[in-house]
C-alpha cells in the first residue's frame, strides 16, 4: 500500500478573479471624494487652466467663479506662471444638512511653467463672469519671422 500527501486545494482563477473585483469595489468606498478645505496640500481642487500659443503671445485662461479680484495673486518669476487665491465661504451655510456638496472653499495656486522669452513688464490680466484671462506678449526676438525669398 502506498500512502501519498494530499495538498490543499486551490481556489479556480474565477474565485480570484471575484475576489479581486471585490476589493476594488470596496476601496472605492473607502475614498474621500469631498475632502475637507483645510488648506492648499489638503484638497484635490485645482482650477482649470488653459494654454493657448499664437504667434504673437501666450493666452492663459483660468476658471474661477465665484471669486473677487481682489482674493487672486498672479505672478511671473523666472519663466514660471504662479496664480494663487482663496475662495473665501460666505457663511450661509452653517447649519445646513448637506446632501450633496460639491462647492470648494479654501486656498488654491496653479503653476506653470512658460517658454523663454515673455515680457514680464506687458502682461495684460481680467477677470470677467469667473474667468480670468492672461495675455503674456511674446518678446519680438522670438516672435516667428517670416523671410521672402526671391526665387530666380
């Protein structure tokens, strides 16, 4: 008589594949989609930006509704757009219970990185229904030029 060992039995590839799905079900349940505004590196809100290049200069939108002039700094050092500000809470809704809440408060700064060759000194800003607007003028050396060529 011969005596083998039995070993444990696996589950099937399916149970695993069940179980896995099942994991990430459950860590999407334990992500905090609305964290709270405590500051800058607490908060996954970013504005959105766009970077539009014409021949001519750069044109930089930002969203930021809701917001004052007055809550926005915007700076360029070194080749590098930094705009910064704080959505301030207005008070009305302390006391609320909330059923869905998707509005941010609190403080944002966006950087970006420019090409060479931006004149600081004429940068044009406004801020209109939300959107703030950015014109950064292209310094005439780097401005495209064209050349007529006579053709013999």
């Amino acid at each position: 008589m011969e005596l083998t060992k039995s070993s444990p039995r696996k589950a099937p590839d399916s149970w695993n594949n069940l179980m896995s799905l099942q994991q990430e079900i459950n860590s999407l349940f334990e992500n905090d989609f609305f964290p709270a505004s405590d500051g800058l590196f607490d908060r996954n809100y970013s504005p959105a930006v766009d970077v539009v290049e014409n021949p001519d200069e750069y044109l930089v939108s930002c969203e930021l509704p809701g917001m004052a002039e007055a809550d926005i700094d915007v700076q360029v050092t070194d080749n590098v757009l930094t705009i910064k500000g704080e959505k301030k809470n207005d008070g009305t809704d302390t006391g609320k219970r909330w059923y869905k809440r998707e509005t941010w408060y609190g403080s944002f700064q966006r950087t970006i990185p420019l090409p060479s060759g931006i004149e600081s000194d004429k940068i044009r800003g406004e801020l209109e229904n939300g959107m703030l607007r950015l014109t950064l003028p292209k310094r005439e050396e780097v401005k495209p030029k064209q050349i007529s060529v006579k053709v013999k």
